[in-house]
C-alpha cells in the first residue's frame, strides 16, 4: 500500500485551485460539494491546494511553489506530482466508499465506483444515522463491549437483520432492538484453508476472521492471513485449544 486512504473534514476550510477549464471545473465541483472554499490566491491559508493547469512547466512550477509552503498538493493528471490523489467516490452520505488507484487510472477507479454504485442501496445512508441514532439504546441491550460487537456484526452478515447490502424500513433498527439476544453469535466455528495467499479466502472466511474475538490457528498458517483479524482479537496455537475455555465467536484454523 502506498498511499493512506483518509476522510478530511474540509467544511468551511479554503482549498486553494489553480486553473480553469474543464479539469478545474471538476475538481471545484468535488470540494465545493465537500463544503470546502474554493480560491485562486495562491498565497491563501488553505488547508490542500490543487493544480489544474494545462501547461506542464506551469503545472510543475506552481507544485512547486505551494509544496514549498508545506500545503499537500493534487496535480490533476500528474500523479508522480501528487502529494494525494482525489478516489472515485460513491456517496450514501454519512457512508462514503472512496476508490483510488494511486493515480495509475482514473478510468479504472470510476469504473468500480460504476459498478458498486449498482449493487449498494440507496438506503445505506439512512441505516448509518439510524444505527448513530440508537447508539445509546445499543449500549442498553448490549452493556459489555463484545457483546455488542458481535451482535452488531450478526445483524450487518449477509441475510442478517441490517444487511447493508438489502433494503430496510424505518422500523428495521427498532425491529431487531426489540429481541436483545438478536445478533448474537458464539461457539467454534473451524476453517480449514488450502491456500496460503489470503487472495484465496473465500468471502465468509474473511468475514468470520473479521469478526472472531478467539483464533487458534495452526502453527503452519500463515501471518499473511491471520493479519486478516481483528486487531483485538485473541490468537492462540491450535495445540492449546480447549473446547470447554470457548468464550464469544471461535475460530479454530487449520492448514493443508
């Protein structure tokens, strides 16, 4: 990975873009529509700056000049100038998915966006507020922090009560906080994996390796995989495992 993917809060902030035409009017619709303020003085306090000019010695000079300044800079259609580059972007406003090539292909990227845009409701949006919304009346029906992790996690699976992939009604959230125990999962679940490429995963195998707060994997599999899991998730060798010790969602991984 060569670049960080980040969300900037630009609202209100000045974004200093230099050039006009066709490339500059793209990019000021892009900032302006994430409420950012749009200037041509090159010596504003702005928190990014972008270069949309055609000519190329006039585009390097102007980087330049503002990279000089400590500003990040995006140089339309120039990414070995680029400080960041600006992703395709589906927007379910407050769910943003950005898709970046690292400025190897902006027609690559905005055909995944194309393609998700497709295949996510339009709905995703409202169930994100919804879900900020009931925050405290989770946390009543979940008091520890696991728990509430995993139901939350249950609820999200595929076919589960919120798939964000499906369409969902008002009362979808309310639906599912009225059964306290929805959601809920736990027990040993066991993988066994015949590939050592993490590319081979299936998709319910990443999945559950996302959601595992156990793993006891055998010594043979590989760190490349096993990065797939939670951060906080506890990781054991298999030789240890005791089915009577199970606490929350298990993973019991073999290899070969």
């Amino acid at each position: 990975m060569d670049q960080l993917p980040i969300f900037v809060t630009l609202k209100g902030r000045k974004v200093i873009l230099l050039g006009s035409g066709e490339m500059a009017d793209a990019k000021r619709r892009l900032y302006e529509r994430a409420g950012a303020t749009i200037t041509d003085d090159e010596n504003a306090d702005a928190a990014l700056a972008v270069v949309a000019l055609e000519d190329d010695d006039e585009a390097a000079a102007a980087v330049a000049r503002l990279k000089a300044r400590g500003l990040l800079v995006n140089a339309v259609d120039r990414s070995a100038l680029c400080d960041y580059t600006t992703p395709a972007i589906v927007d379910r406003d407050p769910v943003l998915i950005a898709i970046g090539t690292g400025g190897a292909s902006a027609g690559l990227a905005k055909a995944v966006r194309q393609r998700l845009e497709q295949i996510l409701p339009a709905g995703l949006g409202q169930l994100a507020r919804g879900l900020f919304a009931a925050r405290d009346r989770i946390k009543d029906n979940w008091p520890d922090g696991a728990d509430r992790r995993r139901a939350i996690d249950a609820a999200l699976n595929p076919g589960g009560t919120l798939d964000p992939f499906a369409d969902h009604d008002a009362q979808a959230i309310d639906l599912w906080l009225a059964d306290p125990a929805a959601g809920n999962q736990t027990g040993v679940i066991e993988l066994n994996l015949h590939s050592a490429d993490p590319d081979d995963l299936t998709i319910k195998q990443a999945r559950l390796l996302g959601q595992a707060d156990v793993i006891y994997a055998d010594a043979c599999v590989p760190e490349a995989i096993l990065v797939r899991a939670r951060a906080d998730a506890e990781r054991f060798d298999l030789g240890t495992f005791d089915a009577t010790q199970v606490t929350g969602l298990t993973l019991v991984i073999g290899y070969g």
